[in-house]
C-alpha cells in the first residue's frame, strides 16, 4: 500500500522559511515524478515543483528561486524547502507520486497525501 504523508507544514511570518517532508512507502523512487502541489480554497491544486529519480527538478514561476526540492532515498523522502515566503503562499500543501507503469510509463500522480496547512501572515 503507497502512502505519503506530508509534515512541517505551520504559520509563519512573510519572509520567514519553512521546510516540508514528503514520507514516502510502499513505492520505489523511480523515474516517475514525485511531486508538490498547492491548493487555495476556491481555486484549483496547482503543481510547483516535481522531481525524478535521477534528481531532476522543474518549478513554477511563482516559486522559482525561493522553493528548492530535494530527496533524501534513503530515507524515502521528498522535501520542499520553501523561503522568502508570501502572503500568497498560503495554501494547503500537497505531496504526490506518479504511478510507474510498464517499461517506461507514468501515471501521473496517481498518489496523494493529505495535505499540510502552510499559512503565512503579512
């Protein structure tokens, strides 16, 4: 059974850092993406970083140059290392994993955390 679950998450002041963890079991880093989205109440979950297994990243823009992602495999962990953060960064944080299928494909981000509240004040 895949599960991940996120922690870290928490209040903070704009400009502040905060550091979020994706656990992952149940599932081998593959070259599928493991990811971290976000979602606002009323809007829709928005992805803004992901990475692969031989440590490629892509970010949104709206995250660039403050958001870094990382994994740890031996401790079967993505993290979300997010500073200088917004007011506009306040959301629910995601964590989710494509699904390998067959040789070379992936079901993209077939499995889902259940989210962590991130909340930062001006």
């Amino acid at each position: 059974q895949v599960q991940l679950v996120e922690s870290g998450g928490g209040s903070v002041e704009a400009g502040g850092s905060l550091l979020l963890s994706c656990a992952v079991s149940g599932l081998a880093f593959s070259r599928c993406e493991i990811g971290w989205w976000r979602q606002v109440p009323g809007k829709e979950r928005e992805l803004i970083t992901a990475i692969d297994n031989r440590g490629d990243t892509r970010y949104d823009d709206s995250v660039k140059s403050r958001f870094t992602i990382y994994q740890d495999k031996t401790k079967k962990t993505v993290y979300l290392q997010m500073n200088d953060l917004k007011t506009e960064d306040t959301a629910v944080y995601y964590c989710a994993a494509d699904r390998p299928s067959g040789r070379t494909g992936c079901v993209k981000f077939n499995y889902w955390g259940q989210g962590t509240q991130v909340t930062v004040s001006s």
